[in-house]
C-alpha cells in the first residue's frame, strides 16, 4: 500500500542521512534532511497561521452559526457523481492565490502508480460521473496520460484543470494532441484578458504562453461549435474583493479574446478566492484578512448551501487521503467516516458509495463558496443552476 511505500523511503531516508552524519558531520547536518526542515518550516508556518486566524475571527460569526441559522446543519453529502484527484504539487508556476501552494519545488509530492490502481478499483461500478484532475500541473505527474486512458476508457468523463504554460514544459510534448485525441475537458487558467494583470498573479510571460496554448487548443477544436471538446476558463479575482457576475464577465471575455487573438471558448467561471494558505498569507500582509472574511459573511447566501460542490463530490490528496473538498484537503481537515479513522484513505474504503450520506467538515473558509452567487470549481452556483 502506499503508506508502506512512504514509510520505506523515509527509512531509507533516515539512513542515508546517519551514514552522511558519520562520514561528515558538517555537510550531514545541512543536508540532513531537507523533509525535516520542510516540515518544520510548515508546522511553524501553520502555527501562525492558526494564531492569526483565531485573532482575526474572534469576534465574527461562525459557518457553522449561520448554516444552522439557515436550517442546513450539518451539511450532508446527497449524491456522489465527482471524483476529484489531486494527483501532486509539482507545478511549473507560483501563483499568488494558489491554495494548495504548488510550485516549481514539490518535487515528490506525487501521487504514485498504487494509489491511481487503487482509484481504478474505487471507480469500477462506482455512481461517479466526472473524474476532475488537478494538482499543481497536472500533467506533470508521470502516470497522467496513463490514468486519463484508463478513465476514458470506462466511459466517465475526465476533466484536466491545466495552467496552460505547462503546453511548454520539457517532455510535453503532444499534450494538446494528447487531451483532444481522449476527449478530456480542458478547464484554463486565465484571470484576466490583459498581459498586466495575468503576469502580475501568475508570473512574467505567463499571460503570452497561455494566449499561445488556448490557440493551439483552439486548432485542436477545442472551444469551437459541434465538437465534443469543452474548453472552458476560469478567472479569479485579483485581490480581496468577490467576483463580479459571471454571465456579463463571460460575455466581455468571449469578444476581448475574439477581437484580440482570435480565441474561442465555451464558458467562463468564476471562482472566489478562499482565504485559506497563500491568499490568507497575502491578506494578512495587507491587514486585510477580517475585512475580506466580515465580506464573505456579509454576502453569504443560504440559497447556494443546497448546491455547494462539497454535496456532491470527495476530493482526494496525492497520498490517497480522502477529503470533503479540494480546500480542506489543503487544510488538512479528513473526511469523518463512521468508523472513527481520523485520517481515512482509498485504501480504507471499499465502494465510494460507502461516502454519501456523510457529514461535511466544515470551517470559516466555507463561507467563500457560499458568498453572493456562490462557488465552486465549475464556477457560480447560482449561474450554474
């Protein structure tokens, strides 16, 4: 199982750096172990985080207040036709909303090949409709396009959350080619249409090679009438403020991108920011974070709790780790599964339908995808409806 494979590469680990240690003490204890200063970098990282988010809320309601206010507590998973993977953190950009904090630096943070076997054995005979797969890039977790055969192959659809630039990264080669010829559902990355503002979010350059990549798709026949090949993009706002109404932000998109590079694309979404990691990071640099959560609070509307992703979807770590969604999975907060497991995984589990029917996890960050039209990883809830 995959805990068995971890636990064997941090013995290793460990050994390799007690060999180092006796025959060098000095160059021991700066290489020592770089998955030690990791860790402790991200528990004092999470240490103030937790302290700063416990003065920041202190005085504001709860979600967990205001959904039993709504007559909504707890909030229960109804269906289950969404499975999404988040298959590793290696990612070839750093963005500053990022909430898993992917980059160009999680190198192993990979999901391996027996934890994708083991979501294949979950998947057979399964209710599930839409595998969604995401990371970090995607694409660059070596057993990607495999997994995207082996899904296809069932019949389910298969969605691939691409940065776009990734196109242009060594041994990528034929992606575009490789996602059309499997029919995958591209979901891009494009905050913005302006040069100044995708690169100021994502990096410099970002803005060209994304505009390059959604052509290529384009020439692929992704984005174009009568093909069976959705292109769709997703837009972000840049700082602490929520989206703006997605029909009229698509429609404004649809002729910008037209006029400007000849660009199609099927829909737009609209994702509000959680506050939660390199965001909440971001807001407390600019003493903004209980501005911005006292804004989601304020816009909180009851009438997206009955649509709410999290009610129809498990979200799944690179470590086979079972979530409620994709922003507790960066939270570290599991999904509460009738035996008491604190830290369930796929290997804990031996039909998805044992998930539905379960109780949320819940937390402030919630009140981000319930914020006046609502969100979710496929944009506006009440837009979506």
């Amino acid at each position: 199982g995959n805990f068995v494979s971890v636990g064997y590469h941090h013995m290793i680990a460990r050994t390799v750096s007690r060999l180092l240690q006796a025959a060098n003490p000095v160059a021991a204890r700066a290489a020592l172990s770089v998955d030690e200063r990791i860790a402790q970098r991200e528990a004092k990282l999470k240490a103030r985080r937790e302290e700063q988010l416990r003065k920041a809320t202190e005085q504001l309601p709860t979600f967990g207040q205001k959904i039993t206010e709504a007559g909504t507590f707890p909030l229960r998973r109804t269906s289950l036709t969404t499975l999404q993977v988040n298959v590793g953190l290696k990612c070839n950009q750093t963005c500053e909303h990022c909430h898993v904090e992917a980059g160009p630096t999680r190198l192993t943070e990979n999901m391996d090949k027996p934890t994708f076997d083991r979501l294949l054995y979950l998947l057979k005979g399964s209710t599930i409709e839409t595998v969604d797969v995401t990371g970090g890039a995607p694409e660059l977790n070596p057993h990607f396009r495999w997994f995207v055969e082996e899904v296809r192959g069932m019949g389910m659809k298969i969605i691939d959350r691409c940065n776009l630039t990734v196109l242009y990264e060594p041994n990528m080669d034929g992606l575009a080619e490789f996602l059309a010829k499997h029919q995958v559902e591209v979901v891009a990355s494009l905050p913005c249409y302006s040069a100044e503002n995708v690169d100021t979010q994502r990096g410099d350059g970002v803005f060209e090679k994304s505009i390059r990549a959604l052509q290529e798709f384009n020439s692929l026949g992704y984005g174009k009438p009568g093909t069976d090949l959705p292109l769709h993009l997703v837009y972000n706002p840049i700082g602490p403020s929520l989206p703006p109404p997605q029909a009229n932000l698509q429609a404004q998109y649809k002729v910008e991108l037209e006029k400007a590079f000849g660009i199609h694309f099927n829909s737009l979404f609209t994702i509000t920011n959680m506050p939660i990691k390199r965001f909440a990071d971001f807001l407390f640099q600019q003493g903004k974070y209980t501005e911005y959560l006292q804004l989601l609070i304020d816009n909180f509307n009851a009438s997206t709790l009955a649509d709410v992703m999290c009610t129809n979807l498990v979200s799944v770590g690179w470590q086979g780790n079972l979530f409620d969604c994709d922003f507790n999975q960066q939270l570290d907060m599991p999904l509460d599964l009738p035996s008491g497991k604190k830290q369930p995984t796929v290997w804990d589990i031996e039909k998805l339908s044992d998930l539905q029917g379960l109780g949320i996890a819940i937390d402030d960050h919630c009140f981000g995808c319930t914020a006046g039209s609502g969100s979710s990883c496929g944009g506006s809830l009440e837009d979506s409806l």
